[in-house]
C-alpha cells in the first residue's frame, strides 16, 4: 500500500519504490530505500511528515503515493 494510506504513529517498512529513475534517486537520497523503516509522524494539507533513518521529512502527499510500504 503507499506510504499516504499508513496511519500516524504506526511503523512500517518500505518494499517498493515507484517512478522514474530521477524520482527514485531523489527519495533514495532522502533515506527511501527498500528495507528501511518509515513512520508517519502527522500530515498537514498536502504534505505529510515522517521519520526515516532518524530523520524528519516532510514530503507532499504526491510524493509519498510513490512509496510502498508493508506492516513491519
């Protein structure tokens, strides 16, 4: 399921990074690769913050409908 249907506070981890190659080096350089925990720490509007890698990122909801994520 992406990454903008999981709910605050819950831990998952990312199987599948969706887009084109630039995309997903993008989010690869904000800490988005496969295996890697992520949790949804709240949502604002369009954007949502998370925590991946110990860091805080906030990422519009765009962005995160291309990461897809398991129950961890």
């Amino acid at each position: 399921m992406p990454l903008t249907f999981a709910p605050a506070g819950k831990k998952a981890f990312i199987c599948k990074i969706k887009g084109k190659d630039d995309v997903r080096h993008f989010l690869g350089s904000l800490g988005f690769v496969e295996g890697e925990h992520v949790t949804v720490v709240s949502e604002m509007g369009g954007n949502m913050i998370v925590n991946v890698k110990d860091t805080r990122i906030a990422i519009s909801k765009a962005m995160a409908g291309r990461i897809m994520i398991a129950d961890a």
